[in-house]
C-alpha cells in the first residue's frame, strides 16, 4: 500500500506573513477615523497583537468598534505592504517539490486575504480557508474542511500557529500541532495550549515540519 499524501496547513499573520508592523498601523488607523484623535501605533496597548482588534479599539476610546472596523479596516490595512518571511517561500517551495499538500487556515475574511495575500504566496498555496468558509479558531472545522479539500487524512498533518486558539484547533481536528515561536504569543502559552512541538524562526518551514508526524506503516 502506498503511503498517505501527507499535508502541512499554517497560519497566515505572524506564521507566514510578517503582518505585526501593519495589524498595529491598521489598530491605530481605525481609531484616529473612529475617535478624531491621532492614534499612533506607539499608542495601542504592549499586548495589542493579541486580543481581539474590537477589544483593542474599545481600550482606545471608540464608541462602536464593529462599526468602526466595517466603515474602515479594509481601507486602513491596504495602505500598508505585507510580505512573507524571510525563509517561507524557499520552505513551501521544498514542501511542493517533494509532493506535501500545502493549505493555509486564517480568521481573516476573502476580502482581506485576496489583497494581503503576495503572488509569490498564494501561488503555492493549495486551499486557503478563511472565517466565511467555517467557524474560526480554535473550532477546528477549519483544518478539517482544508484537509478534506487536499485529500489528507488528519494523522497525516501537521498546523502551524502562532496562538493558543491555533494550538487548541490542531488539537481538536487530530493534528499535530507546531507552535511559531516567531509569532504574536509567547512559547509558554503556546505549550500551555497544547502545541506538540515548538518551532524557533520561519526558516523551520520546509520538509522537517513533516518529521513531526508519526511513524506508520506503509508496507
């Protein structure tokens, strides 16, 4: 019997894009059009990457955060560039080369992620699940609806993230679970979520991702 195709799904911001400088630019953007007072990155709270960004916005005075982000998130993240970490595309590249299925698992909605997306990326990128495609994490109907799409068994895959809610839906989908310790949280939650293994910097990603995956018998 041939072995099953095996599969290395990720997070997008903090994982594989370097998307912190330009998340917080956004946070500050949205306040200054929501509270008429210049907001300035330095302004947000230390830990603004990782709460929600309607809880961010309400610490920074504005009234409706919903309303706020509706009226002027997209316009405010599209100023700002995002590119891939340095190392990511090499490392997708070696996944593909040796026949990985790739697929990413975002929050972000469609919209957001056809721009923030590079082409370099999206290219290698065999499924992209966003938050309209199925519940968001740490529901793992989202690792499971890509591993579907791809054809990958969850014992053969692998997710990685860089918060609790990702480890947590690794968990719950049968995957194994790698924590980006390059992200937005730090390895302590990480591992108090559950990540099976931690991953130190973006140059991880490639073929050793799937030296996570136990041993079965291909005979």
């Amino acid at each position: 019997m041939t072995a099953a195709r095996q599969a290395a799904l990720f997070d997008l911001d903090g994982v594989l894009l370097d998307s912190a400088q330009a998340v917080r630019s956004t946070l500050a953007a949205v306040a200054t059009c929501a509270t008429g007072r210049r907001v300035t990155p330095d302004d947000l709270p230390p830990d603004a990457l990782r709460r929600p960004r309607c809880e961010v916005l309400a610490l920074m005075d504005v009234a409706d955060p919903d309303d706020a982000c509706d009226r002027w998130w997209d316009g405010a993240a599209s100023v700002t560039a995002v590119e891939p970490f340095p190392g990511v595309l090499c490392g997708l590249l070696a996944l593909r080369a040796q026949g990985t299925a790739i697929g990413a698992v975002t929050v972000q909605d469609p919209g957001r992620v056809r721009w923030l997306l590079p082409e370099a990326l999206s290219e290698l990128l065999e499924v992209v699940i966003t938050r309209q495609d199925a519940p968001p994490k740490p529901a793992p109907d989202g690792l499971h609806l890509a591993l579907s799409r791809l054809g990958v068994p969850p014992e053969r895959a692998v997710f990685v993230g860089d918060s609790p809610s990702d480890m947590a839906a690794a968990r719950a989908a049968s995957v194994v679970a790698l924590g980006a310790v390059w992200g937005w949280h730090p390895p302590a939650a990480l591992r108090a979520a559950g990540a099976d293994h931690l991953l130190p910097g973006p140059t991880s990603i490639g073929p050793p991702l799937l030296h996570h995956l136990p041993l079965i018998d291909s005979a």
